[in-house]
C-alpha cells in the first residue's frame, strides 16, 4: 500500500527538474498534456500538493504540472541558510532602532 509519508519531499520544497519532458500534464481537476517547452530543464518549482504513485503537483513559473519524484531533484537550501545566519534580521534592526530612539528622546527631556 501507498503511503505519503514515504515520499522523499514535502509540500513546500524547492525542487528542479531533472531532465527535460517529453510533455506535462497540468495538476488542474482535469488535467490536460502540455508542450514541454513550458519549463525548462533545470527550472526550479515549489512542491505544492503530494499525489499518489510517487507523484506530485509542483509551481513554475509557467503553471503547475503534474511530475514524478524520479524526475526531480531537492534544492539544497544549505548555502543560502548559513549565508543569512549572519545578516541581522528585521527584528534586530527594529529593536536598534527604538534603542537609538529612546536614547535621543531621554537627552532631549529635560530633568
């Protein structure tokens, strides 16, 4: 019996297209087969719906399409992570802020 949680992805991933098709079948409630030449090989999409079979619904740029996980690959998210672990986040800078406002408001009061 099938199961969802055995699928290597989750609704939400990013993923790439493996290699190029030689049509896609649109995730509408009718589905219907499209030219290949809607997504390119190697575009990134946003896995929006698990389906049976080992199949699922992924968004590109150009519409969603019903694909194999043998033809996608996980994005790896890891470089961009470590990257904006770094960088302040907003509500570092917002915190810096009213700091910095209060401090003036404090100098400007008189005692």
């Amino acid at each position: 019996m099938y199961c969802p949680a055995e699928m290597s992805v989750s609704i939400g991933d990013q993923v790439r297209l493996v290699r190029p098709q030689n049509f896609l079948k649109t995730a509408d409630p009718m589905p219907m087969l499209r030219p290949p030449d809607l997504v390119a090989h190697g575009e990134i999409g946003r896995v929006t719906a698990l389906q049976p079979a080992k199949t699922v619904a992924v968004r590109f740029a150009r519409g969603t399409f019903l694909l194999s996980i043998e033809q996608l690959t996980l994005v790896n998210d890891d470089r961009n992570n470590a990257s904006n672990q770094n960088a302040p986040s907003d509500s570092d800078a917002f915190s810096n802020s009213d700091a910095a406002s209060q401090k003036h408001v404090s100098e400007d009061s008189p005692d």
